[in-house]
C-alpha cells in the first residue's frame, strides 16, 4: 500500500472515529464550474509588506488599506486581497466598513483576505485561541465583503503528522460551519509544515466535511522536483489563487522564473474560475516591479 493512500486511510478513518463522518454532507470533491475557465486579476497587500510599516528613521508608512485600494484601482486591478496582518491591530468594524465604501467607489472588489494561524496545537489555550482568531475574522470579512479568507494549516508540534492532520480537519470544520453561515470561503494555503506536498493537503481538504473550504493555491509555496505536478495536482480544489511569478525547483534556493503560460494552463485545465491575486515577494521595490508583473499577467487572464 503506498504511503498517500494509507495516510488517506487513516485520516478518513479518524474522521470517523471523531465523529465527522456523521451528518448531510460529505468529503470534499473538486468543484465543478460550468462553461469557460475565468481567471481574474487581483494583487495582495501582502505585495506590499513593508510600505505598510513605518520607515526606520520615524517616517509614517508609504501605505496604508485605502491607499493600497487606490494603487488597485490605479492599475486596473479587478480585486484587491486585505491582507489582515495590514490593517491597524484593533481594527473597528466603523474602519472596515469605510474601506469597503472605499473599494466600492473606486471600482475594487474585495477579493478575500488573509490571516496568519496553526491550527496543529494540541488541543488548549493556544488551539482555541487560534480558532477564536480566525472565527473573529470570518466576522471581520463579512464586514468587509471578502468572499474568501486564506487560513494556514500549521506544524506538527512535537506531535505525529496524522495527529496534526486530524486536529487541522476538526478546525477547519469547525471554522468551517462559521463561514459558511456567512457564505465565505477558507482556502488552506499550500505552506510548509503538514501541507508543504500537494497530496498530503488535498488528503486533508477532501476529508473536511465543508462546502466552504478548498485550496488557496500559491503557485510559489511548493518546493520539489516538479512543483508544476504539484500545482496541477490541487487546482480542481481551488478556491483562490496566489501567483508568485516564481518557483523553486527542487528546495527553497532553487528559484526560478515561472511559466507563465504553463501556470495558467495547469488554472484553466482544471476549469478554474476566480482570482488570480498577485503575491509579490521579490526584493526589488515593488513600486517599480509590481505593475511590470500585472502586465505580464494580463495576457493570461480574462
């Protein structure tokens, strides 16, 4: 028996055991999408991390979420991802609400946004405040009308990989049953830790028992000898792309340029139809290099 299908086995047997296997709904199969792929261009604030920090001489930072809106707007971008970690640390539901009449006056969707989470933590203060986190922004994009959150998987803590497997599927349903009440997507981004090969978070995606949860798939977070078997391997589950404009062949030294039209191939292959947000993570300044990567983009998108 090979490795994935034994530690498919196992997952979908301690789903069961735990509980999850009862109820309405079942694993997670690829989405069907009808007619035509449709791939829609976005950028992620993420693009622009450290414009959103204050310089080191006490100069204010050169961004903040409506200016970034307005660089969206500016390049004819149709969807901008808020990143949370760039919103103030107590944002206000009157802050959230003010950039969403933003977008909307400056011809910006909101696309989704992005949190920062583990969800492997044995059960505990850390997991359930982890938890708490991302339900408390499923609130917080509601408000703002994202339609996706980018949720992470985590690490294994000391733990067994399926161990952390399993404790990943329960919060992701249980975070999971939250979106859903407010028609909002979690995509588990491909990074690092227990999802870092595309078999081991597709396994866990199909053992959710959620019709709010896919794949955020980041076209740049694969590190193997063939990161575009990987790529292709998880697209019928996406529910938000992230492209890098970059991938590392064989470690995370190995860099290469992507290709391009083999990328959005592998998107329109498996029918994807959604945004395709530009996650730019080069060290050259991103004011100069950001808007040359959108038009090369372009001609791929719709």
């Amino acid at each position: 028996m090979s490795t994935v299908l034994s530690r498919r086995r196992f997952l979908l047997a301690s789903a069961t055991l735990g509980g999850l296997a009862a109820g309405p709904l079942g694993a997670v199969e690829p989405f069907v999408r009808s007619t035509r792929p449709r791939l829609r261009l976005s950028l992620a604030a993420y693009s622009f991390g450290d414009q959103f920090k204050p310089g080191k001489d006490g100069s204010p930072a050169r961004m903040d979420m409506k200016r970034f809106v307005d660089y969206c707007a500016d390049h004819a971008c149709g969807g901008a991802e808020l990143t949370s970690y760039y919103f103030p640390e107590k944002v206000t539901d009157a802050h959230l609400l003010e950039v969403r009449r933003h977008a909307h006056l400056r011809g910006v969707t909101v696309s989704g946004t992005a949190v920062g989470n583990d969800f492997c933590h044995p059960p505990g203060e850390k997991r359930s405040a982890e938890i708490a986190s991302v339900k408390e922004w499923i609130r917080k994009a509601a408000i703002l009308g994202a339609p996706h959150i980018r949720v992470f998987a985590g690490g294994t803590h000391g733990t067994s990989e399926a161990e952390a497997a399993k404790l990943t599927i329960e919060a992701l349903e249980e975070c999971g049953a939250e979106a859903g009440k407010a028609g909002i997507f979690l995509g588990v981004e491909n990074h690092g830790g227990i999802v870092r090969r595309a078999e081991s978070l597709v396994e866990i995606v199909k053992a959710v028992r959620s019709p709010w949860v896919g794949i955020n798939l980041d076209t740049g977070n694969f590190y193997s000898t063939d990161p575009y078997r990987e790529l292709a391997l998880c697209a019928p589950w996406a529910v938000n792309v992230q492209f890098k404009g970059k991938v590392h062949v064989g470690g995370k030294s190995a860099v290469e340029k992507a290709d391009y039209a083999r990328t959005f191939k592998i998107l329109r292959d498996a029918g994807y139809q959604g945004f395709v947000a530009l996650e730019y993570e080069f060290k050259d300044d991103p004011f100069v290099r950001v808007p040359q990567m959108l038009e090369e983009m372009r001609p791929f998108l719709d």
